[in-house]
C-alpha cells in the first residue's frame, strides 16, 4: 500500500480530522510566505537610495513614518527640521564627530509648494539638496548634460564665513502684522563685559523700541557700569528715528553717535557715546568683542496672539578688548570675559528667568520665557565646550535662597545669594549652583508697558556671581567653574 492509498482511505474515514490538518498545514505555508515577502521587501527598501539619500545613516524628524514618506501620504508632506543649519554645523558635521562622520548632506525630497502664474495656483513637488554635499555622501544624482555644483546660497547654509553666520541670526527684524503698532515692541543688541578680578562689569544695550516703523519710535543706548560696593552708574543716549538705522539682512546698527559692526572675522566693534544720568559725565566706549568658534546659541522664538518674543546669542563665550572712559579717566581692557545676545518681540507682561557663565572650559546658557497666555514651561539650560554644542537639559525649576537684601527707592528687597537647578535626561545629568556675590534690582512700574505682576514680580533683578557645573553626559563627566551674570524677579 503506498501513501496515496493510505492518504485516501483516511480521508474517507476520518473526513474531519484530514481536512482539519490541511487546513493548518496550508495555514502554515502562507504564513511563511507572508513573511518571507516582508523580509525581501525590507531588504529591498534598505537598499532603495531614494529613500536613504546616500551614505549609510539617515536622519529625519521625530515622529515620521518611513512608509509614509515612501508612498507619499499625507502625514509626509508638512514636516520639517526645525534650525536645520544648526543640527548640520554643530551636531551631524561638527568638529567633534570629524573622526567618526565622513560627511553629512541635507536634502529634502517630495515638498508640497504651490506656484502661482497670474490667477492660477498649481500644486508641485519640490525637492533641494546641497550638490557637493550630496556627492561626498555617494547620492549624487546622474547628470546627463550641464554642470551641477554649489551657488553661494549652498556655501552659505553649510559653511558661512564668520560674519555671514553673525547677520544670519543677529539682523534685527520688522514687527511682524500682528503686533505692528504696538508701542511696547522692542530688539536689542545686548553686551556684557567683566573686568580682570570681577569686581567691575558693564551692561550694554543698543535699543530700538516703540511702534516701528510707521508709528511713534527711536533708539537707546543705555550702559549700567557696576562695581562690588559702589552705586550703579547709568549712562543714556536717546535718538530720535532719523538718527537711528538697523538692517534686517545685516548684524549692524547705529544710534546717534554710537554703533555696532560686524568685521570680516566675525569679531563685533561697539563704539558707545553716552551720557551718565544725573551728572552729565560723558562715556566713550570703544570694544571689539572676539566669539568663541562654535560657542553659539541658534536662537528660539515665539510667535502669535499671545506674545511674540525671539532669542538668539551669537557669542556665548567671547572676549573683549578696548577703551572705557567715564569723564577724563580712561581705562583699557585685554581680552576680558564677554558676551553678546539679541532679543526682540512685544515686552508687555513679559518676565524671564535667565543667566549665563563660564564653567571652566565649559560654557552656559539657561533661561524661560514667562508670559501672560503661554503656558509655563521649564528651563532650558544649554551647554557648549571649543568643539561647540555638548547639551540641552530642560530643568523643571530654579530653588533660589534670598539671602541679600538691597536697597530700591528706600525699600528693602530681598534678593537670592544663592541657587541651584537639576536635570536628569536617562543616562545624563547635570547640576547648576550659583553662588551670588553682588545684585542690583529696578522697579519695574517705572518702565512704560512692562507691568510683571504676578508673571515675576514688581522687582527685575540682576546678578553676578559664580556657576559651579557638576554631571555627566554620554558617560563623560562634567565639572567646572567660572564667573557670570543672572537675571530673575522678586
């Protein structure tokens, strides 16, 4: 009997039983031939260029479905890299992955624009890449006639000289529709330089406020001089519109006598004419201000019906030499402790927690916006060493000790002596403390438009003192100490 037989006459025995077990067995086949055509359509797509782009690692936004992208759905077809410059200079083609990344090429494939020719409006698909980047990551296209190499634009997104990148994110800016008109509108060019031993330091703001451009506005230079034991000094100069010029393309602005400049090296020259308040006394101040390679902060920005504010410092860490005299005595500076922020946006109910400092070859940035209609947020508290950005943490909070006491208008206020933030973020951590050694508070009812109240309280606070980092990050320990300045409200 061979098993045809014997398949056969089972079957008309046990009719339920043999169907049963072909039923399984078939079951079991196309199971395995399910995942078979999945394993050889993974290894297929694995090996698809046009989903890759080239070279050997792909990096897209949080949150995209790969499958999406490849079939063009609609959950592709918005997305972005929010400060792609950024992410490119300081984290994908840094100075300290040269050792391990080979290069590193931006592209963006498949984006929905729509184009208009007189009244019609025509839906396209648009895509951009830098060529010479492109070929270094092996996913140059096949050029079949004509040349394919970079503009300018392309040498200025990846590579910007010095002072390309300073008028890239330190130009000023217009109000936007929304807040047009609205007198409270302010952007400035902030600097602040420390004297050798730290008992002396300057606050430097180069102003343009009011309803600009069509409304009521103009310019103000203001320098606070402070020394530990001594009354602030506060030197003015306001102008008026014609005197006052800004560029939204370009770093450089002038009000009245006084200016700021951005060299070819990328360096910053702050010519300062003022007159102290009270006294008449005149400052001159002459300073270029030398950035730190790679010791920069791209910048945030908030936009909307509830308030409008951006942020961005072009020299984290910096140097300053130059001449500062107040009357007739004139003092010289030799690449001091400096630096350089931009701020601009609407400053009604607007309070900040902010500070930054030297950490022994470490250097640091944290702050957060408060504001009325935005919803708290915690801190960022961002980190940079030579080789530029080491980390981000997000602090939930800053636990400050109010241990000094100043004087406002005759009134006591209550100040910290001393604070500390943490984070932990899996494998890395970090702790901030501060230890205050001089402060100085200004009553904010006095400025126009600004009225804190219960967002950070009646007092803007300004401290100097020590930060002292401690913690780790991608198993590497941190740890150093230095001198900065901090700003809160009490």
């Amino acid at each position: 009997m061979n098993f045809f037989s014997l398949g056969l006459r089972n079957l008309l025995l046990r009719k339920w039983r043999t169907a049963l077990l072909l039923a399984g067995y078939g079951l079991g086949v196309a199971t395995m031939i399910v995942l078979l055509s999945i394993g050889e359509a993974l290894v297929l797509q694995a090996s698809d260029e046009k989903l890759i782009g080239g070279g050997n690692i792909t990096v897209l936004p949080e949150g995209i479905d790969v499958e999406v992208m490849k079939t063009g759905g609609l959950g592709g077809m918005f997305f972005s890299i929010d400060h792609s410059r950024f992410i490119h200079r300081q984290l994908l083609a840094a100075p300290r992955l040269e050792t391990v990344v080979a290069a590193a090429a931006p592209q963006i494939t498949g984006k929905l624009l729509y184009m208009t020719a007189g009244s019609r409006v025509i839906p396209v698909l648009a895509s951009g890449e830098i060529p010479s980047l492109s070929s270094a990551v092996g996913a140059a296209p096949w050029i079949v006639a004509g040349e394919w190499s970079d503009a300018d634009a392309d040498r200025r997104w990846a590579s910007p000289t010095a002072r390309e990148l300073r008028d890239e994110i330190d130009h000023f800016h217009v109000p936007p529709t929304e807040v047009r008109g609205d007198s409270t509108w302010a952007e400035w060019h902030y600097f602040n330089v420390l004297w050798p031993g730290g008992n002396k330091w300057a606050f430097v703001s180069f102003i343009v406020g009011g309803a600009v451009p069509g409304g009521r506005w103009g310019g103000q230079v203001l320098v606070t001089l402070h020394e530990v034991g001594q009354p602030v000094r506060r030197f003015v100069s306001n102008q008026l519109p014609a005197a006052v010029s800004f560029s939204t393309t370009h770093a450089d602005v002038r009000i009245g006598g006084s200016s700021v400049s951005v060299m070819q090296d990328g360096r910053y020259r702050a010519l300062i004419r003022a007159v102290e308040e009270g006294t008449g006394s005149p400052l001159k101040m002459d300073v270029e201000i030398a950035p730190s390679p790679n010791a920069f902060f791209p910048g945030a920005a908030l936009g909307g019906s509830a308030v409008v504010s951006g942020y961005v410092v072009p020299a984290l860490r910096a140097d300053a030499t130059g001449r500062v005299c107040v009357g007739r005595k004139c003092e010289m500076l030799e690449s001091v402790q400096s630096y350089h922020d931009h701020n601009w946006g609407v400053w009604r109910d607007v309070a900040w927690e902010w500070g930054e400092a030297r950490a022994g070859g470490y250097t640091l940035l944290y702050g957060r916006l408060l504001a009325a209609g935005v919803a708290d947020q915690p801190l960022f508290l961002y980190i940079v060493d030579s080789l530029g950005f080491v980390g981000l943490f997000r602090p939930k909070k800053i636990d400050y000790t109010d241990g000094r006491t100043v004087m406002v208008d005759g009134r006591a206020v209550r100040v910290p002596s001393h604070a500390m933030m943490s984070d932990v973020r899996g494998a890395d951590a970090v702790t901030i403390e501060l230890d205050i050694d001089d402060a100085a508070a200004t009553d904010t009812r006095r400025s126009a438009g600004s009225r804190p109240g219960s967002l950070g309280g009646r007092y803007f606070v300004q401290l100097k003192g020590s930060a002292r980092l401690t913690g780790r990050i991608a198993g590497r320990p941190l740890s150093g100490t230095g001198q900065g300045f901090f700003e809160t409200y009490r």
